[in-house]
C-alpha cells in the first residue's frame, strides 16, 4: 500500500527564483462578497426547493461519485492551486468543500501554465471491490498529461501521480462486477483518419488495477466522430461508461463546451462495444432555444451520473448563465439534475427544456446550503476576517502553493511579494476567490504603505494572465496614488490615477452591475471615492477573452509593478 500518502511539502520547486523581495509590509483583512442577482431574488425558495446551480462561478466539468451515503463531487481547475477542488454531501443538495485532490507540488505542476492550461476535466470514481477512491484527469502542464491519484478515504489526502501512459484527453475509468477496469478517454482519430476539423473520438483500453496502467494494445476506438458521423458532429469527449440491467451505457459530451454543447448516450453488451447511440440523443442540451429567453441557461454538458440511495439516478453537468450583455463572467458551473433511467436509456429531467432557476430537493432533503458549514447557494454574503490560520478552502492561489507567500496575523493575512506581477506566466502574490454572481459587491481592507514605485498592492479582477484588471495603491517620487490598470490581449492600460493621502490603513471596492466595474476607495471607511468611470466586464467573460474559466476577485501584491502613469 505505499502509493498512498506522502508528507506534505509546501516547498515550491521555483522558490528560489520567487523569493521575496524586502519590501514594505502589506495586511488583508475584513474580505467581504456579497451577491445581488436579479434572477435569486425573483425566484425565492418554497421549502422543498433548491436552486441550480449547485455550485456557483468557475466550478466546471463535474464527476461525482457515491460511497455508501456520501457523494463525492469535483472539479476542474486548470492553473489554480491547489486543484481539484473536492465537496461532499450525503442528499446532493448541501455540500462542504473538504479540500482539493492534489494540495502539493508533487502532485500539480503548473508553475509556467496560462490560466486555461493546467488541469482538464477531473474523474472521480469509488471502487468498491478494493475499497479505493480514484481521480483520474488531464494536466496539461510539464509533460505529465494523463495522470491518476487515489486515496482510502477522499478527507484524509491523495496519492502521489502516476502518470497514464495513453494520449488526448478526458480519461475515466469503470470497474466491472468482474473485478476488471477499463479506461476511456477521447483522442484524435488514427493517423490520417481526420476527416474534418473537430473530428474525435473515444477510446477504450483494459486497465492494470495493479500497476495503475493502460495494458499495452488493449485500445480500441469505440466511438469515431460522435453520433452520426456524417453529420460532422464535433468534439465527443468526456466520457463516461455505466451498467445497468448487465448493459453497458457510454456517456459523452458532444458539440464542443460552447452553444452547440450537448450530452449523448450509447449502449452495448460489452465494455467494448460496439456501442449503438440512443435514438432520442441528445439526453441533455440547452442550445435550440431563443437567444433572449429570459433566464438563460446554456452551453450545458460534460454530465456525470450517480445512482442515489433512493435508486434513482441524478446528473450533474456544466452550464453557463450570461448577463445581461451576453457575457460569460461567471464562467461554467455545476448543475444538478434528476435522471429519468426508466426506460432503456437515461435521460435528464427538464434538461431538453429551457431551465429553471430552482427544482424540487431529491428524496426529501432539507435545504441547509449557506448553514453549518454547507456551500452557500443563491444570493449569499461570504465574510472572512483572514486571521484564521488555516484559510477558507475557497481562497485558492495561481500556479503555486499560497503557503508559500502567505502568514496569517492577528491583524489579517499578509502576502509576501514575489517578483512578479499578474501578467505573467508564473505564481503570483495573490489569493483569489471566485465570482459567483453578475451583481456583487467585494471589498477588503488594506494595511499598507509601498516604499517605491515598483511596489504595489490592491484588488484584481482577473480572468487570465492576458485579460484582468488591478486596482492597486503605489508610490511615484514622495507621493503614494491609487491606479486603475486594464490588461487586454497582453497589452496594459492605465485608466484611472489619483494621489492620496492616508494613514496607512485604505478601504478598496469593487462593485458589479450586470457588466460594469465601478472601482472605488475609502480613506476614513465611511466615505468611498470613484476612481474612474465604471469599467466593462467584458474582458473578464470567456465568450471575449477566451479559454475556459470564469473570473476571480484577488487580493495581490507584486514586487515588480510596471504600470506606466502620469502624476
């Protein structure tokens, strides 16, 4: 059993490259979010009811699996660290986050990944012929793509990597009645097969559950192109494969994680195949409606499913809620389902109809989300001192472990300064949490004098390396301002510069109306002060900037500020 837990190491390999610098000392504290949509306060909870999403901001591509009665839920996180993010509940409604997958270097390489790199599309399964829990995925960073951890027991840490000696993306695994695995994941088709751009499929391979490996000629294409493949259908991945009634059911994305996405269903008698698709596919898809309904939910797919306690089957997938201007801040959430598996192929719930705001809680749960430590849902208020040694699990750092630059005080959280700034491909001083609404108000207090130029600290919105704001106080001759910088593209642009005058302590806002960022600051923290004209969202949104993650509100420091204004 000694690929199990390894001592922790907070040591990170590029330490030495980011130390530090001897600059002026900087504390965070009194954070504050608070979310304000249009669409919870006009659809109020009745007390059998529950709103989807069930995850709110940038928690996309789902996989659940089930124990006895605990479901186990995660999440891709590409460069954030730590990844994986990992929730547990026992009724699918009310979820605690008990820490990520992979929390230690070892284990997550992503020190000179962009945001969007890093890791794609996490598979969790319980096998419970060995009592094992399995995350399977794709890191696409340092060489190390397919790769698989595992654990005993999902609270108490995971294994070191062991790297999947197979291509492409979106790995899974099955555990037979049997005792045999097998692996599926998509992959371009054969060498020079590629019969038009998108064209994919999925391959099966039998797996070692000894060496935790492919076994070497296994593979098999069990699904080429999706489908109908002379439909020229686009991007089948993430699959997903099932039994039920002795037939094997294989569950895929299709359509490409965009306006075309969609969730399709095979079937076969073997793991094998060959695999018939449903008549009735697509199982799940929001992308043949109106473009204005009202509520729109879209983009949905990338489902996974899980048989209740009840025996009935519940789904949960990513989806993407505009605002009002089209625009995807927010980024692909998690949405839960139930599964109608009563005929010979499962199909979701209200899930071939435009979606609603809230359903009915599965099998007579009570909803707690927002209490005892569950996962707030809806229009919430998150409130953190940042003196608590041990942070909140939603504060997650960039390309590198945050214990590296940060030390919690009586006072707040200071951030040690790295010699690097958000533009760049590498871990920088920042702790980010996530935008979980269109409307939102954060703020935080910051204590903090910079001793030159090159010194700055403040708020960033940030949707990448490439696309984010920062709002920053720095210091230009004898004289400390506050700025306002937008980055688009990777090109900078001071919008706002202001001299003030304070003591030491300063009070930074940011708030959100549908697409508008209206920065603004308090010196005395009663009175707050616009720096600027409101700021459209529009480079934080996926549909403009690119990639896949939705935006982040992070308190940063950098040892290396570059801005370029005029006093």
């Amino acid at each position: 059993m000694s690929y199990f837990l390894k001592p922790k190491s907070l040591l990170f390999s590029a330490a030495a490259l980011l130390a530090a610098q001897s600059v002026s000392a900087q504390v965070f504290s009194n954070f504050s979010y608070k979310g304000n949509d249009k669409i919870y306060n006009e659809n109020p909870l009745k007390s059998d009811e529950m709103h989807s999403p069930i995850l709110q901001g940038c928690y996309p591509d789902p996989s659940i699996t089930r124990k006895g009665d605990d479901y186990y839920l995660v999440n891709s996180s590409f460069s954030m660290f730590p990844g994986v993010p990992i929730f547990k509940s026992k009724d699918l409604v009310n979820w605690k986050q008990i820490g990520h997958v992979l929390d230690r270097p070892s284990q997550l390489k992503v020190d000179k990944a962009g945001f969007s790199e890093g890791i794609y599309a996490p598979d969790i399964k319980y096998n419970k012929y060995n009592d094992t829990f399995y995350m399977i995925t794709t890191q696409i960073a340092s060489g190390i793509g397919n790769m698989v951890v595992k654990t005993k027991d999902p609270e108490k840490g995971w294994s070191e990597v062991k790297k999947i000696e197979v291509g492409g993306i979106d790995p899974s695994l099955f555990f037979d009645d049997d005792g045999k695995a097998y692996l599926f994941h998509n992959d371009a088709p054969d060498a020079g097969k590629e019969l038009y751009s998108g064209h994919r499929v999925i391959k099966m391979w039998e797996y070692d559950l000894d060496k935790d490996q492919v076994i070497a000629g296994s593979d098999k294409i069990v699904v080429d192109g999706g489908v109908d493949i002379s439909q020229k259908p686009i991007w089948i991945e993430g699959p997903h494969l099932y039994k039920k009634d002795g037939k094997y059911f294989l569950m895929c994305a299709e359509g490409g994680t965009g306006d075309w996405h969609s969730e399709v269903v095979f079937m076969s008698d073997s793991p094998k195949g060959p695999f018939i698709p449903a008549s009735s596919n697509p199982i799940l898809t929001q992308r043949h409606f109106p473009r204005n309904r009202a509520n729109m939910v879209d983009w949905a797919g990338h489902a996974d499913l899980v048989e209740g306690k009840d025996g009935k089957y519940y789904g949960v997938f990513l989806g993407i809620r505009p605002n009002e201007k089209n625009r995807v801040n927010t980024g692909r959430e998690t949405f839960l389902l139930p599964v109608d598996w009563s005929g010979t192929y499962p199909v979701f719930e209200n899930g071939l109809v435009p979606m609603k705001p809230k359903m009915k809680l599965p099998n007579n749960a009570i909803n707690e989300t927002g209490k005892n430590g569950f996962f707030p849902n809806g229009n919430f208020t998150f409130e953190d001192a940042l003196t608590d040694k041990n942070l909140d699990f939603r504060w997650i750092a960039m390309r590198g472990p945050r214990e590296s630059f940060i030390s919690t005080q009586k006072n707040g959280v200071k951030l040690a300064a790295y010699a690097t700034n958000i533009k760049d491909k590498a871990p920088v001083s920042a702790l980010f949490h996530r935008q979980q609404h269109s409307n939102f108000q954060a703020n935080v207090t910051l204590d903090y004098q910079p001793k030159s130029e090159k010194e700055l600290a403040g708020l960033t919105c940030y949707q990448s390396e490439n696309h984010n704001y920062v709002f920053g106080i720095t210091k230009k001759n004898k004289d400390f301002y506050i700025v306002l910088e937008k980055t688009e593209k990777g090109v900078s642009k001071v919008l706002a510069s202001q001299k003030i005058n304070y003591k030491k302590t300063i009070q930074m806002k940011v708030n959100v109306v549908s697409d508008e960022y209206q920065f603004s600051f308090s010196v005395d923290g009663q009175n707050y002060t616009n720096l600027g004209e409101a700021v459209s969202g529009d480079i934080l949104s996926t549909n403009v900037a690119g990639g896949f993650t939705g935006a982040l509100i992070g308190l940063y420091t950098t040892a290396n500020n570059i801005m370029d204004f005029k006093n």
